[in-house]
C-alpha cells in the first residue's frame, strides 16, 4: 500500500510530467496512440513510483516506456485525426506527409513547431543530442516539404 507521502509525490510529478509526455507522444505516435501510451507510462510510474521517483529524468524514461506500449497499438496510419467537432485548421495534406516521417522526425517536427518546444527540451526528453534534434527536424521538413510539394524558392 502507498503512502500519504508517495501519493502527493506522484501526484505532483504527475501534474508536471503528463502534459509535455502526452505531447511528446502524441507528436510522436498520434493522438489516439499518443494518449493510450501516455496512460501506460503513467500507470507505469505509479506502479514503480519508488524506483521512478529517484531517476534523473524520470520523464524522459517514461517516454521510453510510453514508445515501447506505443508499438502494441499501431494496426493503422499515425495521422493526425482529432475528434473535436470542429477540427484545427491546417493544410489537409499534412496527415499523409507526416505518416512520410521517422517516428523520432515526426516528434522533432511536431514539438518544435505545434508545442514551441526548443531544442534542449526535446533532446533531454527523447534521449538524443541537440545536434540530433536539429538534424531529425532538418530532414522531417525537408521530407514534408517534398511530399507537399512546397517550393521553398516562392
């Protein structure tokens, strides 16, 4: 059984942590898959609350743990399909094109410029260098701009 102190503890990490790993994962794996994954690696923190809580970056891990889940799930195209009643306005062959991506170019891509993340904030959180991080968002733009067709000339 947990502890008063162990519910507060998470309950604060929680609040911290859920919003960037959602995401992450969501630019990473798309919404409905991106949120599954993130409930697993919440469920997962808290079942392993003590070892969680002492790690440096506990959520970069838990976005780990949230990839690996992610995989169990994929039976169709990522997409970036949202069921609010009135969907966000963007160029409609963006869905296709972002299927085009890595997983780890689509999550470059998608914090960077949907999220505002920086470079920093998405190499500690995937596990990579920011030089990584700007190459994997160098080379998911230019894969976007190819399969839109986009002149970056005009």
């Amino acid at each position: 059984m947990s502890s008063d102190r162990d519910l507060e503890s998470f309950t604060s990490f929680f609040a911290s942590v859920e919003p960037k790993l959602r995401h992450a994962l969501i630019a990473a794996w798309g919404l409905e898959i991106g949120e599954d994954a993130t409930a697993d690696a919440l469920t997962y923190a808290w079942e392993h609350w003590s070892k969680v809580e002492k790690m440096d970056n506990a959520a970069g891990y838990l976005y780990r743990v949230g990839r690996s889940n992610a995989k169990r799930y994929l039976r169709r195209p990522i997409g970036m399909d949202r069921p609010e009643a009135t969907p966000p306005r963007y160029e409609p062959s963006l869905d296709g094109a972002l299927d085009l991506l890595t997983e780890r170019q689509r999550a470059a891509v998608v914090l960077r410029h949907s999220f505002g993340w920086t470079h920093e904030e998405i190499g500690r959180f995937v596990g990579v260098s920011v030089p990584t991080v700007q190459k994997h968002i160098e080379r998911g733009l230019a894969k976007l701009r190819t399969a839109m067709k986009v002149d970056t000339d005009a």
